[in-house]
C-alpha cells in the first residue's frame, strides 16, 4: 500500500503550486494537497488569516482525509505551517521536509519580509507575476491578500511559534532543506534553528535560490522519497 504525502504550498501560492511535484511523486505515493484559507480562491478572513490558523488547517486536513501516519513537504511557508502542526499536535505527522523554509523571524527580519509586498513596487519589477498572482487567487483582491500576509509576518516577528525551546520538543523526523542562493530562508539561519532539532538533518542545495519553479525537481523528488524510506 502506497503512503499518504501532504504537499503544502508557500505564501502567495496555493495547491497548483506544488502539482508538478505532486505529479511527480504520485506514482509512489498517494499525494494530497489543498489551499490555505485567503489563497487559491479560497475565502480571505482576516481573523483567520495566521500561522496559527495555518498549522490548525494542516492538522484539520490530515484528521478530515483520515490519514493516520502522514508524511509532509512544506515549501517555505507550508514548511513552518507543518512544524507548527507537529509541535502542537505530537504524533499527528510522521515526518516533514521542508523546502525555503523561513526559521528565523523577528520584528527585524519580518519588516525585511513586508518590504517586498509592496503592489506598486511589484508592479514595476515583476508585473508578470503580479498578473499571475491576480489570476491565482481571483475573486481576492491582491492588494487584500498582501496585505493580510504582511500582517501575518509581522505577527510572526512578534510571535514566532517556533523558537528554539519548541523546536527541540519535536518527535518526529525533519529534513531541513535550503538553497545556497536563498535570501529569504537564509543558509545560515536555517543550519541554526535545525540545530535545535532532536531528529533533523540539514542540506544546502547548491546553485539553488528560493522559488519553488527555480529547484532541481529530479534532486528534490529524489530528497522526499529518500527521507520517507528512512522514515518509514
């Protein structure tokens, strides 16, 4: 019988996303994926717009498709939505890898963060993406939608709900993995927080910045299945 993977996408994503890869890995595994609540459609709620809210919908998925001995890839923000899940609900998830994964959030880092969701500077940088954005997550207003993540970074930099103490509660198995070129989950950073983890291995993929669509997918396909046979 296959084992069940719950790809989660990362902020400003949604489940399309991660289909490629679910693609990929669907013929070892039975692969589920969904959109976190405000992305891909679905309904934007500011109350429930939170990491918080975030680790509760991963936990209320796996409970809901009634997978009992789930496995997890969390690109960059999904990552820190499975880790959250894990340390708040032990035995929920039977093991994480994460791709990008931001550990490291203050009130400095995250002002860093909300810089860079400013439309109009987007607008003028990387239009193509902002169209695609629009597209994506159509009938929420982007400007909503930037906005809401803004405040969930800030609310992170304030609150993060992994610090190191609640790092090294973890009981499960967790492949950390971050690109050399990535500014936004920083290699550094990431070797740091994964220190504090009992069961964590870390790699830096080389040549490799943050964008999901800018990863090897043979080396990254490769890294998942070798962790869950480990894990297993």
């Amino acid at each position: 019988m296959k084992q069940s993977l719950l790809l989660l996408h990362g902020a400003l994503g949604c489940e399309a996303q991660v289909k490629p890869l679910a693609r990929e890995l669907s013929a070892h595994y039975n692969v589920h994926t969904f959109s976190f609540s405000g992305h891909g459609g679905q309904a934007l709620q500011q109350d429930k717009f939170s990491m918080q809210n975030f680790a509760t919908e991963v936990k209320e998925f796996v409970r809901e498709q009634g997978l009992p001995s789930v496995h997890v890839f969390g690109y960059s923000m999904g990552g820190y939505a499975a880790l959250a899940a894990a340390a708040a609900t032990p035995g929920l998830i039977r093991s994480i890898t994460t791709l990008g994964t931001k550990l490291d959030w203050s009130p400095a880092t995250a002002a860093l963060e909300t810089r860079m969701l400013d439309l109009d500077t987007m607008r003028a940088k990387v239009p193509q993406y902002v169209t695609q954005l629009e597209k994506q997550h159509a009938p929420t207003p982007l400007p909503d939608l930037l906005a809401a993540t803004a405040t969930m970074m800030r609310r992170l930099g304030t609150a993060p709900l992994l610090t190191p103490a609640i790092l090294a509660t973890l009981d499960v198995p967790v492949q950390v993995m971050v690109g050399e070129l990535d500014k936004t989950a920083g290699v550094d950073a990431s070797r740091h927080f994964t220190d504090h983890m009992t069961h964590a291995t870390f790699e830096i993929l080389m040549n490799t910045p943050h964008p999901l669509e800018r990863v090897n997918p043979d080396l990254l396909v490769n890294r998942i299945a070798r962790f869950i046979e480990t894990a297993a």
